[in-house]
C-alpha cells in the first residue's frame, strides 16, 4: 500500500517519466479561496532536476490560477497515475516558486524542455514529501495521442496577441491574487 520516501528513487523517476499526464494542485492562503487543480500533459515539460526538485513547463493557458497560488502561498502538489495493469498513484508535495522569462535563471532551465511558442513560466518545485499509495480504482486506459492544440494555438498569435491575451486572462486569479509580475 502507501509508502514514503525521503528521495525520488531510480524507480520513482522511470515510473514520473512514462506517466503521460500529471496533475497540478495550488491553492491560496485563505481559507475562502479556491483549490485550483490542472491537467498538465506532454512530458517534455517535466523534469527532474535532482532527487528533491522537479520543473514544469507553464505555458500560456485560459488562466493563472498556479501562478497566483505559488506566488501568494508557494504550496503545491504534484500527483501522477497510473493508468496501465500496474496501479500506483505518486504525490509529490513541496514548496514551488514560479521562474519568468526575464529571471537569471530563465536560460539555465528552459532546455530542459521541449520546444514550445507559448512558455509562461517555469514551475520549480522543491519536495519535502514524497508518498505514493494504491491507485486501485484508478482506471485502466490507453493513450492514443498527445494533444498538439495548445502549440498551434500558439503559433498562429503574434506577440502582442500573446500579451493582450495574457493582460486579458493571465493577470488575476479567480480570487483577484496577482498572477503576472508588474
């Protein structure tokens, strides 16, 4: 059943690596605020950088829910499933900070990543729980394709279509915390 792990083992990166979906869960300080949780899929937006410290590719999307969170409470969780015959759910809980295209560090990890016309932000994740469980009633799925829309999307805007955009619905979160840096 359940078990924790003071590190990413060996096993636990090869079982992060094949997942072709993961899940993102923020929420804010408050108590009257949303909990925020995001689908994220394409794996060349993951990686592990060290046994303690996952990154995420953030791209564009309809919102900034993550953004705001980490900025305002830092808090995050990762979790991947499985959906083939060997059941497992793995979490990874941790302290995030959100890293822009114009920080120092932008150009260190951005190839890390596949290439992608729309990046928002790196999502850095620093562990300090790591716990998998059962994943007994998870279903048992195939995957038939990643989804390539969000990058085409991408590429038909120009860059102030992208800002106007972002100005238009990456600026708050549903709860009115400041997503984008002044």
């Amino acid at each position: 059943m359940g078990r924790l792990y003071p590190a990413l083992t060996p096993t636990l990166r090869s079982f992060i690596e094949e997942a072709p979906v993961f899940f993102v869960a923020t929420a804010p300080q408050g108590a009257d605020g949303h909990v925020n949780v995001s689908p994220k899929g394409g794996m060349d937006t993951l990686k592990i950088l060290d046994d303690s410290t996952v990154a995420y590719l953030d791209l564009i999307g309809s919102g900034a829910e993550t953004i705001a969170h980490v900025r305002e409470s830092r808090r995050m969780t990762l979790m991947f499933c499985s959906f083939t015959a060997r059941p497992k759910i793995l979490r990874l809980y941790g302290t995030a900070r959100c890293v822009f295209p114009d920080a120092a560090e932008w150009d260190s990890l951005i190839g890390h990543f596949g290439k992608h016309p729309i990046p928002r932000s790196i999502m850095v994740l620093s562990l300090h729980r790591i716990a998998d469980s059962c994943g007994f009633t998870v279903p048992e799925m195939t995957l038939v394709r990643e989804r390539d829309l969000q990058d085409k999307w991408g590429q038909r805007q120009t860059a102030e279509q992208l800002e106007e955009y972002m100005r238009e619905k990456n600026s708050h979160s549903i709860d009115g915390l400041p997503a984008r840096p002044a």
